[in-house]
C-alpha cells in the first residue's frame, strides 16, 4: 500500500491487482502503464513483470493494517472489474472495505457495466456502503458519456466521475445522480492539450447542479509548474465523510490474519 501517493484526490493507493490493458482513448498514454514498464524484467520488485495483468492477494488485507482512517483509492495501477479478474476475487476485495470501515474507498472503472451489474447483484449490500464511492473515468462523449448513463443505473450510493484525462468539450452532462466530479489534464511529454473553456464548463454545470467539483490538474510535460488554479481559484470539493468507529486492535489483526491465510491458501480466487 501506497502512502506516499501524489494523486491529490486521494490518502493512500490499495493494489490488490496489478496490470491492465487498454480499451479506450483514456488509456492512450496512461501513466500507470508507463510506470510499471520501466522495472519490467528486474528480479523483485512489484512490476517485474511490467504491466502484465494479475493478481496480488498478499496485499488483500492491508486496509486493515491502517489504523487512521484514509481515503483509499483502490486499484490506482489497474482496473478492479478488467475481464480477466474472476468474480470471486473481486468480490474478496470488496469484502475487505466492508471489514475495514472506518476508511472511505474511492473504486473507479472504465469497464462500467460489469460493475454495474455487479453492484445489481453479487455486491449488492457494497453498493449501499456510504464509505464506498463507486465511479467511472470519463475522457470523451462518445465512450465517457455511456459510462456515466450506466454508473446512474448503479444502486450505488455514492457514484462520482474522474473526467482525466479530459480530451474534449463533453457538452452538456446529466449529473443526476452523481455525487462528485474530479476534472484533469493529462500529463507526461506525450500530453493532449487540455482547454480551459471544457474546464469551465464542467466547473459551471456542477455548480449549478450543487455537485462538489474537484479540478485536479492542468497536466502537460510539466504538470507541477503547470498547477492547478482555475481562475484563480483552487477546487478541492469533496462529498462529506462518514465517521466509523475504528476496529480495536486485537479484532483488527484477526480479520488481517484470516483474509491472509485465505489469500495464501486460495491466492486466485
């Protein structure tokens, strides 16, 4: 687990998978991938094997080894509903933010319907946790917008939006439903351009629909000189948290023991 993360919106990272593979514009220069591929091949690390998709059930029990509450942004280095990923697992990595509930888990897909139905189903009692947000990444109209029609049908109870990189004008966006929306550039030297006026639109839409709005970053090969003002003005909007009492530490060490040993004994399932 991750403590040291740069993504703003975000405590700490959580990998209980590692990898992906691409499906849409969003994913064109992704940073994620760019990481992993640089220790590609060095003997022990974490992505010895690149950005090659698997799975880590070592890590799956490390929430509860964070006795802070922390905003925890699940699988930052993969997609928890990829194809690949069998149902049980993800339905192991789920359990685990409802033991640990004193945390706030920030779950987001592009592979949008399967979570939805899963959410409709398997997951269920998950979708209804207010200290699970449920979201999808919006880049484009053409596969951003179908994504947040399906994460609106989603019985989730937090639903937000991580329009990053945003790649055009959306237009005029249904945010019925949605309880938070975060807006970036795309960074690295590879970068597509990020215009304000789509910023602003965005930033004007979730005002007038009372949604917190979060504006991450302008991006570009140099994206900390770049910053993260919009007019002026920085925009770190966030839905309200949910205070839980956190698990006493001999109950928190057993439920990190049995998901442990579950992990070893059934790793890919």
């Amino acid at each position: 687990m991750s403590t040291n993360t740069t993504i703003e919106w975000t405590d700490v990272t959580w990998n209980p998978v590692r990898g992906c593979t691409k499906i849409s514009p969003g994913c064109a220069h992704c940073y994620a991938e760019t990481f992993a591929e640089r220790f590609r091949g060095v003997p022990g690390h974490p992505y010895e094997q690149g950005f090659d998709l698997r799975l880590v059930p070592e890590k799956l029990s490390e929430p509860l080894s964070l006795r802070l509450p922390k905003m925890i942004f699940v699988n930052s280095m993969s997609d928890l509903f990829h194809e690949s990923v069998a149902d049980d697992y993800i339905a192991r990595v789920v359990e685990v933010m409802e033991l640990a509930d004193w945390h706030t888990y920030q779950v987001l897909t592009k592979r949008s319907e399967r979570m939805v139905n899963m959410l409709a189903t398997r997951l269920r009692t998950a979708a209804e946790k207010p200290w699970i947000w449920w979201g999808v990444s919006v880049e484009n109209r053409r596969d951003g917008l179908r994504r947040i029609e399906h994460l609106r049908a989603a019985p989730a109870r937090v639903r937000f939006l991580s329009v990053e990189p945003l790649l055009e004008d959306l237009g005029q966006i249904n945010l019925e439903g949605i309880h938070w929306v975060i807006v970036g550039g795309e960074s690295g030297v590879r970068a597509r351009p990020l215009n304000p006026d789509w910023v602003r639109s965005i930033r004007d839409q979730c005002a007038h629909a009372g949604v917190p709005f979060f504006f991450k970053q302008w991006g570009g090969p140099r994206k900390g000189k770049a910053g993260r003002l919009l007019d002026g003005q920085t925009h770190d909007e966030k839905p309200a948290l949910v205070p839980r009492p956190v698990l006493d530490d001999s109950r928190r060490k057993a439920f990190a023991a049995e998901i442990h040993r579950r992990a070893i004994s059934r790793p890919g399932v």
